[in-house]
C-alpha cells in the first residue's frame, strides 16, 4: 500500500524489487478496479503497470481492486 502521489510508480516499482530481494514469498496489492480498462487515466495506468510487474515478478500475489472507498465522499 503507497501513497497516491505523484512517484506512486516509483514507490511500488522499489518496494516490489526489495520485496524480491528480501525472500518475500507472497505480496498482497492494492490496486484499483478496472486498472486494465481505464490507462489514460494516470492513477491507473500506474496501478495496472505495477499489475504487470508483479505478474513478470514471479513472486505470488494477491491483487486486489477495489470499487469505491464512501470516505471519498466524506467532506474534509
């Protein structure tokens, strides 16, 4: 799980290399539903390239996605 900013790519790209070299067996990812349908959207097109990654990783993996969060339409 990594912020939404704007290296979130970067962030998941690192933490899947140093999930590989520390021996992790099994990831759990959160990504966000339809990542593969929506790719001009940047926030998914980040989400769907860290998909892929981890499915090329050869570490297993859950990757789950998610339809909608209520907060998000809790005023701040």
């Amino acid at each position: 799980l990594n912020a939404v900013v704007p290296d979130e790519l970067t962030q998941a790209l690192n933490i899947l290399n140093l999930a590989h070299q520390a021996g992790i067996k099994r990831i759990v990812y959160l990504s966000v539903i339809h990542a593969d349908r929506f790719t001009d959207v940047p926030h998914f097109t980040g989400k769907h390239t860290v998909e892929r990654m981890i499915e090329g990783s050869g570490l297993h993996a859950t990757i789950l996605r998610p339809a909608y969060f209520m907060q998000n339409d809790v005023p701040l």
